[in-house]
C-alpha cells in the first residue's frame, strides 16, 4: 500500500509542479473563439465557414508539432451587439479565450472591439466592415484583417464614377455599416467629381425593397449604389430586375458583395456587377489549393468567402508571432505588437503588413461578374478588372484619427 | 403624387402576401382553435417545393402553384393527425409552443441543408416585363400576385361563409358532438380544414418564391408581422384578415416612402393602438 501511495503523492507534485509552469511565459496553450452570424443573412459568409477556416489553419499551421495545445470555440452572435457583448464577456472571463476571430456585422464589432481593449484581449476582424475599427475608434487590441468601408468606396466608387456615373442614390442598411459604407462613398463620389441626389435607409434584413427601389428609380441617379450586404443585397438586386431599374438606363453598385451572394444570385441575374474584395479562390495556385481543400470540407460545397479567407490568414500570422515569442503572453497588447512587427505573408492574400492603427494592408480587387457563357464551372465566377496596390487601397496613415497613429 | 400612387400600389402587392398567410392562420384558428405558429415555416416549403418540382423535376411555376400546396397541405394534415390532435381541448398556448418548436425544427433543418443565402427560382417567361402605367412601372409578375391572391382569398371567404361545407365546419367548432350526431365525421373536417390553412400558407410560399430568395428563413421574417395583422384584424375573422391584410401592407408601403426607418415597426405600433382601443381586434367578436 505504502509504495503506490507515494507514487501518487509523487504524481500529484509532479501534476501540480505542470500546472505552475503552464502558468508563465512559456505556456503553450492557446483557445480561439470565432463569434460570428451562425444562422442569419450573414451566415454564408461567415458563420460555420469561419470556424472551418481556423480549424484548417490550426492544422496547417503545424504548431501542435511544436507543442503548442489549440482549442477552438464558437457562438452564434446573431448579429446582436448586446448577445454579442455577452458571450465575449463570458468567453473572456469564464473560457479564457486568447483572440476572437470573424466578427462580422459592424455593429456587433464595435461593441466587441471596446471590451477586448478594456479586457486586454485580441481582434482580428475579419467580417466587419466599418473603417471606425482603424480610425476614431482604433485600438491596440485589434487587427483589421480583411476589407473596409473605405477601402470599398475607393475601388468600387471611385471606378465607376470614372466610367462616367457622376450621379448617385443610395440604398443604406440602417445601422452602422450601412451608415460607414455610405458616408465613405459620398465623400469619395463628391470628390470625383460626382453628386449624390439622395438616399434611402431601408431596415437590416428586409424581404421586400421595391418602395425604396421606386424611390431610386424617381431619383434619375446614373448610379444606384447598395450600402448593404448579404441577403439584403441580393434580394435588392434580384428586384431591381424585375422593377426594369437595369434596362431603364441606371446601374446598380454593389459596394459590399461576396462570392456566397454572386452565387445565391445566379450568373444570369447577376452577371456584369462590378465590386471589389481583397480574396477571389481563383486568384493563384496557393489560393486554389486552400479553396479546393476549404471546399471539399465545407457543407454544400462552398467556396471560401474572403471573410474566411481572412480568418485563416489571420489566424496563421497569429501563430507565426505566438511562435516568436516562444509562449503565450496571454496578454493581448502585447502579442499584436508583435504582430505588427512582422510582415504578414500567406498563401491566400500574399505579402502585406499591418499598420500602426491596426489595419492590415493588400491589394484591393475590382471584379466583374461574368456572363453565364464565360464561366466555366461551378463557382467561376469572376473577372478581374483592375488591382489598387495596396499601400494605395486603405485610408493614408496622414488621413487618419487614430490616436495610436504618431504624426 | 405619382410617387405616392406608386408607393400604394406596392403596398397592395406586399398585402397579397400579408392577407394570404393571415387568411390561413385565421382559418386554422377559427376551426382548431390552434394559434398556428409553423405557418411561417410552410410558407417556406411551399417555396422549397416549387424550388425542387422546377429544379428535379422539371415542373414549372404553373404546376407548382397547383403542386406545392397539395404537398405541404398533406404534410401539414400528418402534423394535426400525429401531433396536434392531442392538444384538442387544452389551453392555446400547448398548440403554440407545439408549433413554434415544429416551425424550428423545419427551419433548422432546411438552413442546414441550403444554408442561410437561399436559392435562385426564375420569374416565369409568361410573366416577365413589366408596364409603365405613367406613375410608375409595374412589373407583370406584380400584378399577377395582386390579382391571384385576391381571387383566391374571396374564393377561400366564400367557401366557409357561404356554402353548406362551409356551414358544417362552422358548426363543428360550435358544438363539435352535436355535429357528430348528425353523422359528419368532424375530425376529417378538422384534419381537412388544417391542410386548407396549410395550403394557403404553402401557395403564398410559391407566389412569392420569384420576388425574394427561396431563403430558409423567409417565414420567420414574416410570420410575426402576419402574427400583427391577424391580432389586428381579430382573431378568427376570415374577412377581417383579408382586409387587414392588405390595408397593413398599403400602410406599410405608405411608411416606407415617408418614414423608411420605421417600415419595420409600424404595424406593431398600430397593433398596440388598436389593442388599446379595442381588444378584440377591428372585426372581432368577444370570445
């Protein structure tokens, strides 16, 4: 009896003596927390793809090899800032989780963004589309990953108002992004050359947009730009066809649209949009072999969006630092100055780097959406149009109201 | 002006939708006396169903409005024969929860399967283009929805208020034994009267399936303003939802033009109004 009681007693220490030293700075356990629109408009996008995303590039990443022991949770936020601010506060304080990944819908991000700083934790928005997250309300807790409102205005606006759309009319999602994505264009269609003749604020998740639809049709603008996203652009899209807004002469703008909703569209209704992402699957060879694998794991056969794009890219740099800093600080700061400090380079958005104020920076893509005859397959989709580089496609460091910008 | 004419006009076509789906739930809560929330739901496999005739079968639009309705009216009797039948005599509130959870399981299963952005169905060749009517253009496949739904709402009005089936169902839900004595098969009529409402819900699913995305979530977005209408109208009036449901979407329609941002909640405020004012709804009879 004596001996094996010692043993445990031996085991016992040797356990508790694990436990201390997993609390200093070489602890290699991480936890990831992807809270994102899991069952809304905005869950093809995101949703259950994102956290196929960061479980891809856990693996990929190789870092269970070097020891490291990764958990990944994820929630649904409902596109909520109050369910949103909950579940992070509990994931924060009860889950310990070190970085929240997604975080679609820019209201549910601006939320999140003030208690990671408060909680020293960290962001990589991947989803969201408000420039705020970089600029007045910029943080050292947050990286912007994917694509913003300006960056959206830029290409997209300043593209067509060059074709000659000098005249616009906006169809705006009442809430914070569409109200961003608005301002943004504005300021960029004026400064074109343009005039914007009015807008219309229609509620988030409507089924029905032909009042604001005739309200744009009355305005005579060459140009009917879309501040929206999701299942509310393409339901906008799918009505202004049968309204005739297209064959009467305006064009429609989609300022903010992805693959999920060029395919939930259909070629036919949505050929010949032009829009800008910073991701396509069908960019290069690395972007291709990540989309096929993506693709075979994901339900119904999805190709990635650049929101998930984002959280794999994101996630990997991530690694890449906790690496370097031989532990997990668990101190959020300090791990995304880290990050900062590094040139990001992956297989799905190339070289870049990220800024000061957060705000990490590639090439930004115009794209045209091809006709049924040009597309070759399932998911072929796109045509590339043009290519803003990227030191020129995000807001300039000398624009900005970041505090943490040093002018 | 000619804006206002317009905007009128598309809330008459949002109304088709409103009154159909009430019609439905006032119907089953008329006969059943069950406060139908899966509605929303199969109003979103009627739209499901004309998706699969047109895209595995081949049947077009004109068949699936025939079709869909058929179908789901059938699924919607095995729900009242396996399910709902027990809750006869018990308080509303065990058929709507019953409901409510069928209507999240269906849900659930179709945002599985088809996730969250919906599926593509074409308006048909013979109801494509539109008309200028000088105040606005008006899309034909509009205008057919208008007058369909209208027709088969006053057909709907006319069999339950105006023939001897109509007049036997009627009776049923006012003393359900004395019916039975004189040897009609009451709870045939129920199961029958449930696949009705079922049906309407489902052939609004159809109707609307050319306009909006074939979405998993489409019913959920609307059932809870129908839900307004229904309480709005009085529950259990066939004609006072049809009318309601077709001044809510002129109302609403009229919103979106003066007021867009209050498009969404408008019909809630005046459901409280008309609460206030009179509790059991503009046609209701006091229970």
């Amino acid at each position: 009896m004596k001996p094996k009681f010692i043993a445990q007693l031996l085991l016992g220490t040797a356990l508790l003596v694990g436990a201390a030293a997993g609390a200093r700075a070489d602890d290699k356990t991480i936890k990831i927390g992807v809270l994102t629109d899991n069952s809304g408009l905005y869950a093809d996008l995101g949703g259950p793809g994102s956290t196929l995303a960061a479980q891809m590039a856990i693996e990929d990443s190789g870092m269970a090899a070097k020891g490291w022991k990764i958990d990944l949770i994820s929630a649904d936020h409902q596109n909520k800032p109050d369910v949103a601010t909950n579940i992070a506060r509990q994931w924060v304080d009860v889950e310990k989780v070190d970085i929240f990944m997604d975080v679609l819908n820019s209201g549910v991000a601006l939320a999140v963004n003030n208690l990671v700083r408060e909680k020293n934790s960290i962001l990589i928005d991947t989803g969201a589309a408000t420039s705020d997250l970089t600029n007045a309300q910029c943080s050292p807790n947050t990286i912007h990953w994917v694509y913003d409102t300006y960056m959206l205005a830029h290409s997209t606006g300043q593209a067509l108002v060059k074709a000659g759309g000098d005249t616009w009319f906006f169809l705006t999602a009442d809430y914070a992004f569409g109200a961003a994505l608005e301002r943004d264009t504005t300021a960029v269609v004026i400064k074109s050359g343009g005039k914007v003749l009015g807008s219309v604020k229609h509620p988030l998740n409507s089924s029905d947009f032909s009042s604001f639809l005739l309200q744009a049709q009355a305005s005579k603008a060459k140009i009917i730009g879309m501040a929206n996203a999701g299942g509310d652009t393409t339901n906008t899209i799918k009505q202004a066809a049968e309204f005739g807004i297209v064959s009467g002469g305006q064009k429609l703008a989609g300022l903010l649209l992805f693959i999920t909703d060029v395919h939930a569209l259909g070629l036919k209704v949505a050929q010949g949009l032009n829009f800008t992402e910073t991701f396509y699957w069908d960019m290069n060879d690395g972007t291709r072999a990540f989309a096929k694998r993506f693709s075979e794991r994901s339900k119904n056969k999805a190709m990635p969006s650049m929101v998930q794009a984002g959280v794999y890219s994101g996630l990997i740099h991530y690694f890449k630092a906790l690496d370097a800093l031989g532990g997990n600080p668990h101190d959020g700061a300090k791990v995304v100055a880290k990050m900062k400090e590094m040139p990001t380079d992956d297989a799905l958005f190339g070289q870049g780097s990220i800024r000061a104020d957060g705000r990490k920076i590639h090439p930004a893509y115009l794209f045209e959406v091809k006709k049924p005859e040009e597309s070759k397959g399932p998911w072929d989709y796109y045509k590339l149009v043009g290519t803003t580089p990227a030191d020129q496609a995000f807001r300039p460091l000398a624009e900005s109201a970041c505090p943490l910008v040093k002018k | 002006m000619q804006a206002l004419y317009a905007q009128l006009l598309v809330g008459l076509i949002n109304g088709s939708f409103y009154a159909l789906l009430s019609l439905g739930l006032a119907v089953i809560f008329g006969m059943l006396n069950i406060i139908n929330f899966a509605h929303g739901a199969l109003y979103m496999m009627g739209a499901f169903c004309a998706y699969f005739l047109l895209n595995l079968a081949g049947i077009g639009y004109w068949w699936a409005l025939l079709i869909a309705p058929i179908v789901v009216g059938i699924f919607g009797m095995i729900l009242e024969r396996t399910m709902l039948k027990w809750l006869t005599g018990l308080d509303h509130l065990y058929g709507l929860l019953l409901t409510f959870g069928i209507a999240l399981i269906v849900q659930g299963v179709f945002q599985n399967y088809f996730g969250s952005s919906g599926l593509p169905y074409a308006i048909p060749d013979e109801l494509k283009g539109g008309m200028n009517l000088g105040f606005m253009f008006l899309p034909v496949y509009r205008g057919w929805v208008v007058v369909f739904s209208l027709v088969v709402c006053l057909a709907t009005w006319y069999l339950i208020e105006r023939t001897q089936l109509g007049a036997y169902l009627r009776a049923a839900t006012e003393n359900p034994t004395l019916v039975r004595a004189f040897g009609i098969n009451v709870p045939r009529m129920i199961t029958l009267t449930y696949g009705l409402g079922v049906g309407l819900a489902a052939l609004a699913g159809v109707l609307s399936a050319p306009i909006n995305q074939v979405r998993p979530l489409m019913g959920a977005d609307l059932i809870i303003v129908v839900f307004a209408v229904v309480v709005i109208g009085g529950m259990g009036s066939i004609m006072g939802s049809i009318i309601t449901g077709f001044a809510l979407g002129v109302i609403e329609g009229l919103t979106k033009y003066f007021y867009p941002e209050a498009s969404n909640t408008v019909v809630f405020v005046l459901m409280v109004l008309v609460l206030l004012v009179k509790p059991t709804g503009l046609t209701g009879r006091a229970a």
